[in-house]
C-alpha cells in the first residue's frame, strides 16, 4: 500500500520563508606532490626498519600566487560564514533572505576577483614551472606538474543556493508505523538543525560581549587594552542579529536592543580616555552577560 506523509514540522513554512540555504566550495591546486623515492631515501640514510614519514615536495617552491589564492578563499569563507549560520553537520549553511542580495553581491565581488588571480595565475603557470626547475634542482619532475588545460579545472569558487523545503510529502511503501518513525525522524533533525543555527548566534554574541567586557576591564588601576576591531564588531554584530535571529527569540532580540542602545553615540576612542565612559559600558556589558 503506498502512503503519503507530510514529515514537516509546523514551522517549516514561516522558516522556508524567511531563510534558505547556501553553500560554498572553493577548489585549488595544492601544488604539493609526495616523493616516494626521496621519502625511501630518507629511511634508508636514517637506518630505519620501517617506513617512518613521508617527503612532500612543494612544487612552487617561493611563488607567492597560491598563497595570495588561498587568502582569497579564506576570506570568501570569513565573509560566508559570518553571514550565516550551520544547518547540517557539513554542507550548507542557512542564509536569511533579507540579506540575500547583500551577500550575493559581496559573493560575486569574490568570485570576480579568485577568477582574476586564477587567470593571472595561469598565464605564468609556464614560467613558474621553469622557476620550479632551478629551486627544486634534483628534486624537479616534470611529470608533477599538471598540463595547463588540467590544472584549470582544479580552481574553483562556486555557490549554490537551495530553498528549505517546503513540502515533505514522501510517497512510500511502508506501514503507517514506519511513516511515523519517519515523521519522529524528521523532526528530531530539523529542530535539531534549527537549535543548531541559533546556538551559533548565541555563541556568536557571546563571544563579542566576552571580548568586549575582557576590554573594558579596570583591575588595580590598570585598565584592559580595547582594539578597534572588538569595538566595531559588537556594533556590526548589533545590526547582523537582526537577521541571524531566524527563530524569533525575543530574548535574544531583547538582548541585541541593550547592546545597540549601549554603544549608541560611543566609539573606542571615548572609552580608551574616560575612565567614566569605559565604566558606564561596562557595567552595561556585562549586564548582558549576566543574562546568559
């Protein structure tokens, strides 16, 4: 007999509504290559019974393009997962749709500018192998190197987007004992995955008040170092939460309101040249905290 189920929880639809998920892969050539000979060699020299490590050779050896590469990434993946929050263990990321265009813009600035250093990269890829030759002296082998119409396919930036389903209408043929273990499934990981992103932001608020209060502090007449950085991100925090906050906690909106309206009109300078200043925003802080 073939049932249908509806495994979705009631929350589902305003949540579909409100965020969705996204994901980003960024692909690069390591350029990093075992040596079994050398590594063998090694061993040998060492007097070694058994296979002890391994040798791996750095094929660019001095080239900075791949490194200037992997900072593109990482900061691809910053600006990601700061503007999102974990949905599953691995994969996706939950992104809510009032900040869809910001990010998607932002994101195309990412892709535009790793495509340019792929290019860039490519077009002195023959060069950089010839440099290779003379760093790597013996240890150069050109059957390492990937041909360029290869090695193109190894660089990549990409994301996808995905709407959070709206419709869990599984058409199976089971027992309704078994849909029911089914719907029980699907729940327990969907509000999991929902605690999950919410916790992050918690963590996320946490931390910047932690860093923030550790900052203001004044011990024995010597007072804490506050950087730029921590005070602008609790006030890039205050505006982000309003986003991030895709399950409606009211207490952590209530939260982010005592924050906003305690840095309000205050900048880093104030509180690094008034004591009274640093201690009004503390107290305020640390008020916060104390709710957690």
């Amino acid at each position: 007999m073939s049932n249908a189920l509806n495994l979705v929880p009631s929350n589902v639809a305003t949540l579909s509504s409100s965020a969705m998920l996204v994901n980003l892969t960024v692909t690069q050539w390591t350029a990093r290559k075992l040596d079994k000979k050398v590594s063998i060699g090694i061993d040998i020299d060492n007097n070694t019974t058994t296979r002890s490590g391994n040798y791996n050779k750095n094929l660019l050896a001095g080239d900075s393009a791949l490194s200037n590469l992997q900072k593109l990434g990482g900061a691809a993946r910053s600006y990601h997962n700061s503007v999102t929050t974990p949905w599953s263990d691995m994969g996706p990321r939950l992104l809510p749709t009032s900040l869809f265009f910001q990010y998607k813009q932002e994101m195309a600035k990412f892709e535009k500018s790793y495509q340019q250093e792929v290019e860039a990269f490519l077009l002195d890829y023959p060069q950089k192998m010839a440099y290779a030759q003379y760093t790597l002296g013996d240890l150069y082998n050109h059957e390492d190197y990937p041909t360029l119409e290869n090695i193109r396919g190894k660089f990549g930036l990409t994301i996808s987007y995905m709407p959070l389903p709206e419709s869990g209408d599984f058409r199976l043929d089971i027992n309704n004992q078994g849909l029911q273990e089914l719907r029980s499934q699907y729940e327990v990981m969907y509000n999991n995955s929902l605690s999950n992103a919410m916790q992050s932001v918690w963590d996320r608020l946490y931390d910047s008040l932690t860093r923030l209060s550790n900052g203001l502090r004044i011990e024995d007449g010597r007072r804490g170092i506050i950087v730029q950085s921590t005070f602008d991100g609790a006030k890039e925090l205050c505006d982000l939460l309003t986003h991030l906050n895709i399950g409606q906690d009211t207490k952590l909106e209530s939260m982010r309101q005592a924050l906003e309206s305690a840095m309000y009109g205050v900048d880093v300078k104030d509180v690094r040249d008034s004591d009274y200043q640093r201690t009004i925003l503390k107290s305020a802080v640390d008020s916060i905290l104390d709710k957690f």
